[in-house]
C-alpha cells in the first residue's frame, strides 16, 4: 500500500511530456571516501535539459540533503515534476530519506530498481558494519514497494507524494525502449563515466 505524503502533489496525468529529476551515483570502491552522484533534468521519455552533479560520502548520511539542495538549486526546478532514484540506497549504505527529500523539496519522490531488494539481508548487512545508525532499518522499510509490470520482469517502485496511480501513470511515459524508464538509465549511463573526486581515497 502506498501512501501520499501532505501537500499538492505536481504530477499530472494530463501531461504528456513531464519534466523529472532522476540520480544515480558513479562506481565507487570500498575505501573511497566519497563518490559522484550525477542528476539529469529530461523531460519525458528522452529530452535531457540539463546535469546536477555532486558528491556523497560512502556510507555516510548526506544523501538526502546533497539531492535535495541540487534539486532546489536548479533552474528547472519550479517545472519539474517528480524526482527519480535509482533505488534509495547510494554510496554503499548512504540512505535516502524519503520523507524528508519529498518535505524539502515538495516534490514526489519515486525509487525504481530491477530486482525487489532483500532487506533483511541488508539490514544484516547494516548490523555487522554500521550497528550505530540504528535509524536506517526504518529507512529501508519506511515505504512498502509495489511491482510494476514491465517485460522481461516487473520492476519495484516505491513513492512519497504521490499515489500508485499517478506514478505508475509517470513511468508509463518514461520508456523508450529498453524495460528500465530513459532518465534512469542515463543517469546511469553518466554516472558510469565520471571519475572518482581526487580526495576519494583512504577512509582509514
């Protein structure tokens, strides 16, 4: 079940070509410090208008504040409708959340992955590595996920600001050819090709 966060929500089904953010973050290794995360603005399916880019620290707690300010800062904001995440999860264990990306920015915010994540192997995952961030459990289950039929294999959705409906209405409009909507993909594209910042190095 999916639930609409308070406030107006701006997607429109009446609206053939909406404008949307969509993050992915570049590969990264295990004693970087931080990793770039890229944004694009594409106004469905496939028009990119313009690139965000940014930085996250690996498993660090920023990723809800780097997005946000990036989306608030940009000059597409007040047209945009939605935000895309390539999963909430970046940057290792870096969680997005929802609620407070939606309530900065009022903007819906719509995660999308391939496979349904395992989270009780992630919150294992989280008890071994990172037992002093005991908020993000909830993170990870803040939002039950519903699939979204698409071929070879649904894929897995979950919003704030928004109903079922609405987004999967959205995602409708996100396809060109593949099974994975264009601005994600992309944005995984570009994020694939970005360095890693200069000081990304040595954790320890």
């Amino acid at each position: 079940m999916t639930t609409k966060a308070q406030g107006k929500t701006r997607l429109s089904a009446a609206k053939p070509h909406p404008r949307v953010f969509a993050f992915d973050d570049a590969p990264f290794k295990f004693e970087d410090k931080k990793v770039p995360l890229v944004g694009l603005v594409v106004t469905l399916p496939d028009y990119l208008e313009g690139v965000l880019r940014g930085e996250l620290t690996v498993d660090g707690d920023d990723s809800t504040e780097v997005i946000s300010r990036l989306v608030m800062e940009s000059p597409h904001f007040e047209a945009a409708q939605a935000i895309l995440l390539d999963g909430i999860t970046f940057g290792g264990f870096n969680i997005v959340d929802l609620d407070r990306l939606y309530e900065k920015t009022k903007l819906p915010v719509v995660t999308v992955t391939r496979r349904r994540p395992d989270l009780e192997a992630m919150e294992m995952a989280l008890a071994r590595h990172m037992p002093f961030r005991q908020e993000l459990p909830q993170l990870l289950r803040a939002h039950p996920l519903f699939s979204f039929p698409k071929t070879p294999q649904p894929l897995w959705v979950g919003c704030v600001g928004a109903t079922q409906g609405e987004v999967s209405a959205l995602l409708k409009k996100s396809f060109v050819r593949g099974s994975f909507p264009e601005p994600l993909r992309l944005a995984h594209l570009v994020a694939s090709a970005v360095p890693p910042p200069p000081t990304s190095r040595s954790r320890a």
